[in-house]
C-alpha cells in the first residue's frame, strides 16, 4: 500500500505546521505527484475537508512570495474535491494500517496482515492496495500502468515462462500482465484479495491464484518462473522479521528459472534508504542475485522503490 513511506515527514499535524510544509516542498518542487502528496497529508488524522482549509491557509501564505508555486496547488485541492470520498475511506484504511504495524512482529505480525487485508478491501477496493489512488479506480489504473509500462520496457516480461505475484491483492496486475504473458499465477494471505482478484480475472484463461501462508511459496516447483514480482508485498514481509525476509529470497531463487528476475518495489517501510540499499545489495549476494537496479524511485505518479535481481 505505500502507506507507512515517510510517515514523519508527510504526516499533517494540528500542533504543527512544519510537516505539511514539508510535504507541500516536495509537491511543489515536483519530487512528488499529486495524489502521493495528498496520501501523506491523511496520515495525521485531519479529515479531507479539513485538509482543504490547511491547503488554503498554505496557498494565502506561498501567495505572498511566489504566486505561481501558489497557483500549483490548485491541483491538490481539485484531488480533495473529486475524490474527497475515497480520500475519507483511504484515512480509514490508514488508521487500520497503523494498527496492524503496532502489532508484534513474530508469530501475530501475518495474521494482523491477513486481518487487516481481508477488512480493508470492503472498505475501499482501490485504496486498499495504494493509498495513492484515493480511493479511484482511475487514479489507479494510472499508476498500475506506469508499473506495467516499466516492466514491459525494461524487458522483464518473460513470454515462455510463468509470472509469480507475491502480493497479488485485487489482481490489477493479474488483469494487466495477461496478455502480456503466457502464464500469470498471483498468490496472497488474504482470501477478501483474492476474491476481488478472481471477480476482476474470472474471465482470462491464463491467470490462476491461490492463497498462501505467507511463509514460503512451497506450491511452486522449482525453476518454473521467468519473473518473480513482489509491488508493496515486501514491506510486510520485512515487518515479520529477518527471517521471513530470507525465506522469500530464498524460495524466489528456487522457483526461478536460470536467468529470471526477481522484482520488488518498495522493500520496507523503515525509512532508511541508505541502510535499505545495503540491505538488498547483501542478501541478493547472499542467495545468488545479481543485483541490476539498487534501489530508484522510477515512477511519476507513485513514490515506489525499485530493486531488480537476476539469478
């Protein structure tokens, strides 16, 4: 979901100011879309209406001493005002998200996941897989697209080979990749995502899902898929811990095919990008990748982190 990235820093205060003006930097200095600058601003419980005063009260003030910064923000608040709905049910899903990271992270961290998941997509189908989308199926197809058109374009869609979704949630990419390969098979711990998944898919022949303990992915056989993707599945996997995290490397070599890729966009929510890169670079040379992207932010319109591996 991308909901934890940044948390201090995009979050919006009624004591302080200072985080908004810092989400608004961004914005304005074209660092961040639109839509991932409303998603952080939700963060810290002001409702949408509200959010849209804060955003004028801004707007007065940038006025004063650059008047066309001022003008740009009228797209922030054209978001709020078409998708000030979704934006309401996006900040349920965001409280919910908070509590399920407040839990443990050994032994109840999964099933917290599994929980939150399973409730969060009757709350908003769009918003429980990005924040970003608001709550819109439009906004969404946009940034599944631009994560479509980057895997098509760099190659990384194998045609003789199966693709494997770790995280598959409402099968958006399911849908998308189809007829871009010969075989799709989405897997995820929550039974509410895939049944959204299979509603949305239930008429492409080549797309199958199944629901998995989140622990290993034991129903592959070995070298049986030419790309491994994993799109905001990893951070949940690294709340589990270290452990969990190496299993999942681990098994991505297995089911690889010699010379397939593994890709993960977005691998934790820590907040530490420099100690994240290591991180990866480490336990690719540890289970036998080679690491080909370190860590990019590759999107316009999502803030996702790019780690591409090749076995």
């Amino acid at each position: 979901m991308n909901l934890r990235r940044r948390i201090d820093d995009g979050g919006v205060s009624s004591t302080s100011a200072e985080p908004v003006r810092t989400v608004l930097r961004e914005f304005l200095a074209r660092r961040i879309s639109g839509p991932v600058a409303i998603a952080r601003l939700l963060f810290r419980a002001e409702a949408p209406e509200r959010l849209r005063e804060i955003l004028r009260a801004h707007r007065v003030a940038i006025e004063i001493s650059n008047g066309g910064d001022a003008r740009r923000l009228e797209e922030l608040d054209e978001l709020l005002k078409t998708h000030g709905g979704g934006a309401a049910r996006v900040q349920e899903l965001i409280r919910g998200h908070e509590r399920a990271l407040s839990r443990g992270r050994r032994g109840e961290s999964l099933e917290a996941w599994r929980s939150f998941f399973d409730e969060s997509v009757h709350t908003s189908l769009e918003g429980s897989v990005a924040a970003y989308s608001l709550g819109s199926a439009e906004l969404l197809a946009e940034g599944t697209a631009e994560i479509v058109s980057l895997l098509e374009s760099g190659g990384l869609l194998p045609r003789s080979a199966p693709v494997l979704e770790i995280g598959c949630g409402i099968g958006r990419f399911a849908e998308a990749l189809a007829p871009r390969v010969s075989r799709y098979h989405g897997t995820d711990i929550s039974i509410g995502m895939l049944a959204a998944a299979r509603r949305r898919c239930a008429r492409l022949p080549n797309v199958g899902f199944s629901q998995t303990s989140g622990r290993d992915l034991a129903a592959l056989r070995a070298s049986s898929v030419g790309l491994v993707l994993a799109v905001d599945s990893f951070p949940y996997i690294h709340h589990a811990g270290e452990a969990l995290v190496d299993a999942h490397f681990a098994e991505a070599r297995r089911v690889l095919k010699k010379g397939g890729r593994l890709v993960v966009l977005n691998y934790s929510y820590d907040g530490d990008f420099d100690g994240e890169r290591v991180e990866v670079a480490t336990r690719a040379g540890a289970h036998g990748f080679l690491l080909e992207v370190g860590g990019v932010y590759p999107f316009k319109l999502w803030d996702g982190v790019l780690y591409q591996m090749k076995k």
